[in-house]
C-alpha cells in the first residue's frame, strides 16, 4: 500500500474518530498495533510501533509529524511521516462554505537501503455545510493528487481521485451524533459508490465510536464490507484509546483485506489556542435560555466564540456537552422538566461562566452556578 491509501485512511479517521475533531494545541502520541498508521504498510512488518507530535487550532489549521518502527526487529523498513493543512471558507451561523486544503509526504528505509522510497499527497476538498437544529448536512466534492519515489518495484506512479460526499448528522443526544454517508469516487480505473454510518458519542471523560459501510460496486472482490469500533478515556488532556477495523478490498489504490488494530496514549501539553477575541469573550446578557417547543434552548454567539462551549448542568450529570452552530449561535437543545435546574459553561480556554444577569447559587466550592426554572 502507498501514501495514497494512507491518505483514505487519514480521511476515514477524521470523520470517524471522535478525539481527532477534539485534538486542540500540541500533542504528543504513541501508539502501537497492527499496521498503525501505515503509509507504507506493504514495505513493513504487521506489527508496528510509533511515536509523533501534532498540532491543531480553533482556526482550523493542523500539522503532524510521525515516526514508526516494525516490531519484532527484523530486515523491514523504519518510516517517517508528515503532513500541514487548514480550512479556508466563511462561517453564517447557520451555514459554512469553504475547502479543506493539505498535503502529506512519507519516507521509508531499511538498514540494507534495498527497500527505500517516498511519496506525497496534495488534497483539496471544497464543502457546504448548513445546520437546522439538531440536524447538520454537509456536501463536499474535490480531488486528491499522489505520487511515489520508490526504489523498487511496488510504485504505481502519480495518479489523481476525484472524491464526492454526502452526509447527515444528527444529535441524538447530549454527545452523541449519528452519520450517515454517501461517497462516490472515480479514477482512471473505474467509479466506485459507497454507503455507510457512523454513530461517536463523549460523555464526560469517556468516548467511543463505530462504523460500517459496504462498496456497492458489484465488480469488485469480496469482502466489500467495511467496520470498527473503539473506545477512549480521558483525565484532563491525556487519553488512552484503542480500536480494531476491518478493512475491505480498496477499489482504487488496490489495498488487500485486512483487520487492523490500534492502542493510543496522547497528552496535550503547551497552552490551548484561542481564536481572535477569545481572551475577552464572555455569555451576553440577554442569553439566558429560553423555552421552544417544548425544549430548553442554551445559545452563546458565534462570534464571541471559536471554540465551541461546552453545556454542563445537573441535568447531564455535569457531564460536558458540545454545543452546535445553528442560526448564528452555539446551542444546544435539551428537554427538562419542571422545576429548577442549575447550569453553566465550560469556555474554550478552560473557564467555567454563566450568563450575566442570570439567576445564580452558591456551588459549594467558591464559584455560582446559573439557574433556570423550567414551568
């Protein structure tokens, strides 16, 4: 396998693994499995491990550096991957419009120089994406460009994808959302259409996900069906997560099947980055909630906050929920029944606020928490 099924895998992950949307300021990694990740997975033994460092901001700009070493010893190669990218577009509230823009490159040695090579990747991928409440539709369509420098004979040469997609995703709960999926890609080699769901969740300092999906091209080899599941856990910026997938035959870079697992340790360290205004950014005054259709609605601006907050209250156990953009707003929507019910927010920089003005109590730990009665 080359750089360019890594790169499909890169793509999967991000959509699929819920600590990768999360990731803010620098971490550090170590991971270990079964083809962990491999961009040149076919040039190294099954069982690798390693070690990287990556970065990630409200400003949706991203870097990674990572290095990896077959298990067990042996003739096969060490390798050393990289990559930088951002997003580029304007955010309505309601609806974003933009392009995800990165590139990518490996390299690969063995002590005997015999198996040695290299590779990058450039993607763009402009999207559409608009919200109504719970619900938010993305439409994204662009092109992924690859190339290998091997020194033997597994290179298949510069070749270009072209990649659509379609997705729905729906808050099922506080923290947890449900996807469904449509991708057709096409080749010089064929077009291949795909079709599958996702369903990630985080609550507190837990978290997991799981997926399935199938190409629904005839022509191809069995299997054509793809899964996963993992879990994390989190205490404070460290997180120990691990999953299994079951990977198909890849119609376009030629992939065999096979089943993969992966053990993860990351820490955060250095300062979270803030977006522009986010030091003096605080919940205005006539934000309290209100009542619609029978539902709570918690809102903070958009503008006044990069980051998305976080809803916490006794009525999710305190447990943090990531607030959606929706109409201009992070909101969040719960259904509570009467009587008193106490709340606050959890900013992008760690501090905990309440809306100004709001009715407030004493938490017993030298801070107030908001109140809202609910008739």
């Amino acid at each position: 396998m080359t750089v360019r099924a890594a790169l499909l895998a890169l793509l999967a992950a991000s959509l699929l693994h819920p600590a990768a949307v999360a990731a803010q300021g620098w971490t550090v990694e170590a991971a270990a499995g079964r083809a962990v990740s491999d961009p040149v997975s076919a040039r190294v033994a099954s069982n690798v491990a390693s070690l990287g460092v990556e970065y990630a901001d409200s400003a949706a700009r991203w870097l990674y550096l990572t290095a990896g070493t077959p298990l067990g010893g042996g003739d096969a190669p060490a390798w050393l991957a990289g990559g930088a990218g951002a997003w580029l577009g304007i955010d309505r509230g309601e609806w974003t419009l933009g392009a995800s823009l990165g590139a990518h490159g490996y390299g690969f040695g063995s002590a005997d120089s015999v198996r040695s090579g290299g590779g990058a990747t450039l993607e763009a991928m402009p999207t559409f994406t608009v919200s109504r409440g719970p619900l938010r539709a993305e439409l994204a369509s662009g092109v992924v460009v690859a190339t290998d420098f091997p020194a033997d004979s597994f290179g298949l040469g510069t070749r270009a994808v072209s990649e659509s997609a379609a997705r729905l995703i729906g808050t099922l709960a506080p923290g947890v959302e449900l996807t469904a999926e449509a991708r057709y890609l096409h080749s010089r080699d064929g077009s291949f259409p795909y079709a599958g769901a996702a369903l990630q969740g985080e609550r507190g300092r837990f978290a997991g996900w799981a997926y399935a999906g199938q190409w629904l091209n005839a022509d191809l080899a069995a299997p054509r069906t793809a899964y996963g599941a993992g879990a994390g856990v989190r205490f404070r910026r460290a997180r120990l997560e691990a999953g299994v997938r079951q990977e198909p035959v890849d119609p376009v870079y030629q992939g065999t099947p096979r089943r993969s697992w992966t053990v993860q340790l990351s820490h955060g360290f250095g300062p979270v980055p803030r977006g522009p205004g986010a030091a003096a950014a605080r919940p205005a005054a006539s934000l309290e909630p209100v009542l619609s259709n029978g539902m709570v609605v918690f809102r903070l601006p958009l503008a006044a906050y990069p980051q998305p907050p976080l809803l916490m209250g006794d009525f999710t156990g305190w447990l943090p929920v990531t607030m959606l953009a929706a109409d201009g707003f992070w909101t969040a929507w719960v259904r509570l029944p009467a009587g008193v019910h106490h709340y606050a927010f959890r900013l992008g920089d760690g501090s905990v606020a309440v809306p100004p003005g709001a009715p407030t109590v004493d938490d017993g730990f030298g801070g107030v928490t908001a109140v809202v009665v609910v008739p």
